[in-house]
C-alpha cells in the first residue's frame, strides 16, 4: 500500500472528526440557551459521515475509502420543559423551553471522537516512522 495514500485517507477522517468534535464543543456550550436568533432555544447539531472513494491511480486505479462529513443536521427531538416562572423566556404558565441537549450524551460524543482523532493520529505517526525508516534502509 501507498503510504501517501494510506496518510491521506486518515487526514479525511481526521478532518472529520474534528468537525465532530467542533460540533459537540458547540452542543455542550449551548446546553442552556433557551433564545436564539431565530426565535426559540437551541437546537442540537449532530455529523453524519460517509465514505468516499478514492480512485488510486499508483494501483491501477483500485479505490481506497475514506471518510467526509456528510452533513451537519438540526436534532428533531423537541427540548424538555422546565418550570421556572422567574426566566425570561417563561410563557405565563411559567415553563421554559430548553434545548434538546444531553450533557450525557454530548461528553460521550466527545470522548468517542476525541478517541477516534487519537487513533487516526497515531497511524499517522506510524506511517511517517514506516517512510522514515524505508528511506534508511534505502541509504
């Protein structure tokens, strides 16, 4: 295998995953804003991924997948209501529309993509020693 190409293939999915984790940082912060521009409280983002194939010209055009964000979407699942009649964004009745996100869920999110960067990272770091010591044994 094309170690250039092995080393491309995990930047996709490193660039992936660091979207995801962009995305998770950007749930976690809002876990508490109830007004957003457009009107209600936040929404929670997730990543949906996909593979991609890449056609390698230096093995006879056979394909290597790799990974890209797909889309980034908005979570359906409607926000819990809470209430606390002293919010200002409390109806008359005193509830409030939270976002829909899961702290529990979120840190679980991030440690899995905080993991699943490691991981890409390091064969990385694998690929480049394997070069490196092809070249000395080339000398």
């Amino acid at each position: 295998m094309n170690l250039i190409s092995a080393i491309d293939v995990t930047a996709s999915a490193l660039t992936a995953q660091k979207t995801r984790l962009d995305v998770v940082a950007q749930n976690i912060a809002n876990a508490q804003t109830t007004r957003t521009a457009s009107g209600g409280p936040y929404q929670r983002q997730v990543v949906s991924f996909e593979t991609e194939l890449i056609r390698n010209q230096a093995f006879g055009g056979a394909g290597l997948q790799s990974v890209r964000v797909a889309q980034v979407t908005t979570d359906p699942t409607p926000g819990q209501q809470v209430y606390n009649p002293q919010h200002p964004d409390a109806t008359p009745d005193g509830l409030v529309t939270m976002p829909n996100v899961n702290l529990s869920q979120e840190m679980v999110d991030l440690i899995t993509a905080s993991r699943t960067y490691e991981a890409n990272l390091s064969v990385v770091k694998n690929a480049r020693q394997m070069a490196m010591r092809t070249l000395e044994i080339g000398k």
